[in-house]
C-alpha cells in the first residue's frame, strides 16, 4: 500500500471515527490524538528489544505517522569493534 493511500485510509478513518462521537465530547479524542503527535515527536523511538516499543507503537499509530512521517524503532547498535581496529 502507497504512503498516498495509507494517509487517505487513516485521515478517512480519524474522520469516521469523530463524526460518531457527540460534538461536545469530541475534544477528548482530538486532544488524545494532539498530545500522541506531541509525544512522539518528543520522545525517541525505543531499542526493538525494549518492553516500551509495544506503548510505542501504539502512541505512533494514534499520532497517525504513517509514510515518511513514520518513527522507527532503533536498531541495536553493534557493539563488536571493526575487525581492523586495534585492540
């Protein structure tokens, strides 16, 4: 799926999901939403191995980053020296 589609599937879905929720409760939901995009901006995408990377992923799926826009999870940095190194 295109980054195109997965922006209109989500933006759609936000959408959907707001109309069904009476206007004078709507802020909740728009503000969760705000304070996910907030948060994920702030906070640095865990180690795969990190029991955080679940809540994570969840907070980044909330935020809708999808695409480009997308955090990724770190990689575990390899800690062995470069064969040529000196010892």
């Amino acid at each position: 799926m295109n980054n195109i589609a997965k922006i209109g599937v989500s933006t759609g879905s936000v959408a959907l999901f707001l109309d069904f929720i009476p206007a004078q409760y709507a802020i909740y939901p728009a503000g969760l939403i705000i304070l996910c995009v907030v948060l994920s901006a702030a906070i640095e995408p865990p180690l795969p191995a990190s029991r955080w990377t679940g809540l994570y992923q969840i907070m980044t799926a909330l935020a809708g980053n999808v695409g480009w826009a997308t955090n990724h999870i770190r990689p575990v940095a390899d800690t062995k020296p470069p064969p040529d190194a000196p010892t």
